[in-house]
C-alpha cells in the first residue's frame, strides 16, 4: 500500500487524519478556526481593496511601460496591436486576489523529492492542467464576442437594476467564482463533499476555468479595451486568440514564480509540507475561502452598496 504520507496523497483532507492521533473535538475545533479566520480574512481583503489601484496604478503602470505612455487610452487598432495589447494587459492583470488564490492552491503540490531539474518539469505537469481549462472558457468566450459582437452586456452601457449591464454580468460571474471557491475550500477541510476527491487532474483544469472566467466577469479599462476590439472585429478567431493571449499574460508571472517555487522546493519548506497532509489541507482550504468570500463580498455586496442598492459597506478611505 502507499505512503499516504507521500507527495501524491498530499491531498488529503483533515477529516481523513486517523481520530487517534486527532479527536474529533479538536479535529472539529481546528476546522472551524480555520474557516473563521480565512472569512475574516477575506472580508477584511474586501474592505481594503482597491480597484482603481491595482488596475490603474500596477496594470496601467506596466502597460505605459511596455506598449508606450497613453497607450492605455487609445483604442485598439489593428490585428497585430490587438495581439500585443492582449498580452500586455492580461500581464498588467497578473495581481488579482483570485488568480494569486488560484496559485495559492497550487504551491501546496509541489513535490519536494528528486533534484532541481526534475522538480521544476514535474511543475510542468499541474500548469498545462489549470492552461487547459483556462484556455477552453478565454477561446470559448473570444469566439462569442467575436459573433455577437457589439451586443454582448460588456459593450453596453445601459443600466439594469441601478447599474450598468456589464456590472450585473460581473456579479453573476464572479459571484459563482466566489461560490466555488468558497464551496472547494469547505471541501478541502472535509465539511462537504469534494467533486474532485477522485478527479485530481479534473480539479485543475476547474481552477484553470476559474481564471478563464476572469475575462468573462472583469469589467475595468484594460480588460474592456480589448473585449472592445474583439466585439468590434466580428472575427471569432480573433476574438479566441486575443482573449486566449491576455488569460496567457495573466498567468504568466505567476507561473514562473510557480516553477521557480518548485525548483526550490527541496528545502526546509518542502520538508515541512511533506510531513503532514493536515497542513497542505489548512493551506489549500484557506487560499480558497478567502478568495472566496472576498470575491462574494467585493463583486456583490460591496458593488450593491458603492451603487446605493443596499444601505451601507465598510470601505477602507483609499478603497
């Protein structure tokens, strides 16, 4: 029988810990100071976000800096800028609550045996996963705009419900984003069943749609430039390219972090995380709630109270 004790039974849940060695009084006690401080964690996020600075203050910056000042202001013009531009701001896009979460969940399977070399191409391997499913939704979202074109809610500007259409599109996305975050991040403590328990390939390619739908819900300048063009162009194979490249750029830094991670992994830290699949559950499963809760609470509690719907919200000043 295997050592579940292994890099590939990392996995594991607290709930699978043997009740000898943890009591279910304390098992339960753990888990649910794990779920409170990760939801603590996740509302005080929300409150202390800013939008304005991670898009236009990083993102902006790094375009300017990149493609050349003003760049961000202009429209789009032309395949070949489309194409940069697509990569460029899914760059710019890199530092997101939910795609350093989407991260988060992937440091904890990292497999600190064998050397250097052979860590960081076994990192490979969860990459192209979570690439697969990021991909299929930005190609499959690119190809839609690129039909319906000028029609879709992100292009309009209309109002719904006391916001514009494109803000409601971003509620209902991110607002399942959160839910599955928050729904996986229960499982990983063993509180609801886990659809991937069985399905560790499967899991990945979820989180890769995770980041995918990023593009589907993000209704801020850099994003909206490009979901411009692509509606405007009326080609779908464009549309799938550009959104494909900008899910690309918006990875891109947190993968080589990722493998730089596994090319390190053999460590103290490594070590550590190897010993007990208790701890890689409580890392898993906070990474998870409190990107979802925030994402919950940012997208559909705080957006309904920044446009007067419901009463109040706490909010940082520089928020």
């Amino acid at each position: 029988m295997a050592d579940r004790s292994s890099p590939r039974h990392r996995t594991a849940h607290v709930a699978d810990l043997p009740v000898a060695a943890t009591p279910l009084r304390q098992r339960i006690h753990r888990r649910g100071l794990v779920v409170l401080l990760s939801s603590l964690g996740g509302f005080l996020l929300s409150v202390v976000w800013s939008a304005q600075f991670v898009d236009d203050v990083i993102g902006g910056t790094v375009v300017d800096a990149l493609l050349g000042e003003g760049t961000r202001d202009s429209a789009v013009s032309g395949v070949g800028s489309g194409v940069l531009f697509a990569l460029v701001s899914g760059l710019a896009g890199t530092f997101t609550a939910c795609n350093i979460a989407a991260f988060g969940v992937l440091a904890p399977m990292l497999d600190g045996s064998g050397n250097r070399v052979r860590r960081a191409l076994g990192a490979m391997r969860p990459l192209g996963w979570v690439a697969i499913g990021m991909f299929a939704v930005s190609a499959a979202y690119g190809v839609v705009v690129g039909l319906v074109g000028t029609s879709m809610p992100q292009f309009s500007t209309a109002t719904g419900s006391g916001m514009p259409a494109r803000l409601v599109q971003s509620m209902v996305v991110f607002g399942i984003i959160g839910l599955a975050m928050t729904y996986l991040g229960l499982a990983a403590l063993g509180l609801v069943r886990d659809p991937f328990a069985r399905l560790p390939n499967a899991r990945l390619v979820f989180f890769g749609a995770l980041i995918g739908g990023f593009l589907i819900g993000r209704p801020f300048p850099l994003f909206r430039a490009l979901f411009r063009d692509a509606a405007e162009s009326g080609n779908p194979l464009y549309g799938a390219a550009a959104f494909c490249l900008q899910s690309l750029g918006n990875i891109a830094l947190m993968a080589v972090i990722f493998l730089v991670m596994a090319y390190a992994a053999g460590g103290r830290a490594g070590r550590w995380l190897a010993a007990s699949p208790n701890r890689v559950a409580v890392i898993t499963a906070a990474a998870l709630l409190v990107a979802g809760v925030f994402t919950l609470l940012y997208w559909d509690v705080r957006l309904l109270a920044r446009r007067d719907i419901i009463p109040w919200y706490p909010t940082a000043p520089w928020a």
